[in-house]
C-alpha cells in the first residue's frame, strides 16, 4: 500500500513539473523599451509593434512576456539569454549578420526635426549639415554613415537619454536637429509640449531612411530559427487578413 501511495505521489510530482516546463517553454520573454507609439509601456497593447508581436505568437501557441528596459541593455540581455527576442529593431545590414531578424513587421520614416526658424539646406549627404548640431538617443541605430561621421567628428552630435531630453533641447536651441521616428516625433511634440511651442517645429519631407522594424533574436540559440519562422508564418497572415491594418487605425485613433 505504501508503495503505491509513493508511485502515486511521484507521478503526480512528474505530471506537475511537466505541466510545468510546458507552460514555460509556450511562455516567450522579449526585450523592449519605450518607443511610443510603436512600443510603451503605458499602453494596454504595449505599442502597435508590440501589440502585432504578441498576436503573432498567440497565433501560434505562445504567450509573451514583455520587459521594458532601456534599449541598449533589451540587445545586451537578448545575447546574454535572458530574453528570448528584443522588439523591435530597424534593419542593418550588421544586424543581418549577428542575428536572426524577421521578416518585416512595418515600415517607418526617421526624418530631422528642426525649428522653423532653423532653415536646413537641402542635402545630399550628411556632411552637407556638418555646421548642424545633431542631437541623438542613446542606444538608437540611426544609419551608420551617421555614426562613422560622428565618430569622425565631421557630424557634431550630442547623445542624451530619451527622445523627450532631445526634443526640449531642440525648442531651447540648445541643438539644431533631431533626426526621429516621424509619428512618434510628432506624438511627443504634441503630448509633452504646449501647442504654441510645438508649433514652432517642423520636419524635413527627405527622409534620414525609410527603416524596416523587426524582431530581433541570437543565431546560436537553437530554438530562434523555429520561432522566427513561425512569427514569420502568423505575421504574412496578419498582414493578408487585414489585422495590421487595423491595428494602425487603432494607433491613428491614439490607441496607444
């Protein structure tokens, strides 16, 4: 009879620590950080991209985990393991090489901000503005012609911690041009600043790039090929049953 109730006892034991690991390895942790609209914390969705990110996975049978740190330490934790993705991050060519990427989750335009009063000359190249003080955000990609010429000291760039930080420098005058997302330049301009001064800004219609978002995740993680492929698989549905679109609607209508 003991031996039975311990047999017992131990296969309930097994069973619950198998349930256990299942509900784990269905749970998928991701690295983010505070990109509003497109990723926040404040938000019930946590941003649009955030929001696609999830009904992608749930599609396909997984639940995930959403952790907001600042942006540089979201890549770091991804290669350290602690994460199992980081979302979201434009398309390098660096990037292609050191990690899986996925296939594109939406397209999105960095243009300068500026003053009106500010008058920017048309350009070619970045060395065009080299007269230009540039402001940064710590962590952000940008282009890398934009990094080698700031390294080089051709391009003069002051980094800071946040978008808010550069836009508050930027109405002061303290720099010349903040290169930004164009909906989350113009969300934090109208959310953080009073209209009059808001008004004072505007952007350039040329395009610093046109940047692909994506889910980043570590190539010599066995299990981040299978699930970039089925993220992949969800998000070619999502964009042809009209999800996405609708999603960006709901971001238009400050969902997020």
């Amino acid at each position: 009879m003991e031996v039975l109730v311990v047999k017992t006892l131990l296969v309930l034991l097994v069973s619950g620590l198998l349930a256990q690991a299942s509900v784990q390895a269905d749970t998928i942790r991701i690295g983010t950080g505070e990109y509003a609209p497109w990723t926040t914390e404040s938000s019930e969705h946590f941003g649009l991209v955030n929001r696609i990110v999830a009904e992608a996975f749930r599609r396909q049978g997984f639940t995930v985990d959403f952790v907001f740190v600042p942006w540089v330490r979201a890549r770091a934790d991804t290669e350290s393991g602690r994460f199992d993705a980081s979302s979201f991050w434009f398309r390098r060519p660096e990037y292609e090489t050191q990690y899986l990427l996925s296939d594109t989750i939406f397209v999105q335009r960095e243009v300068f901000f500026h003053l009106k009063q500010t008058k920017l000359p048309s350009w070619n190249s970045l060395e065009d503005l080299k007269d230009r003080v540039f402001g940064a955000t710590i962590g952000y990609s940008y282009t890398q012609e934009f990094w080698d010429m700031a390294k080089g000291k051709i391009l003069q760039v002051e980094e800071t911690s946040s978008d808010l930080v550069n836009f508050r420098k930027l109405v002061r005058g303290r720099i010349d041009v903040f290169p930004c997302e164009e909906v989350t330049g113009w969300r934090i301009l109208n959310k953080e600043f009073d209209r009059g001064i808001a008004n004072l800004v505007t952007t350039q219609d040329k395009p610093l790039r046109t940047a692909e978002a994506t889910l980043l995740m570590i190539r010599d993680k066995p299990e981040s090929v299978r699930l970039i492929d089925l993220f992949n698989q969800a998000l070619e549905k999502m964009k042809a049953d009209g999800t996405i679109d609708r999603y960006y609607d709901d971001m238009l209508g400050g969902v997020y």
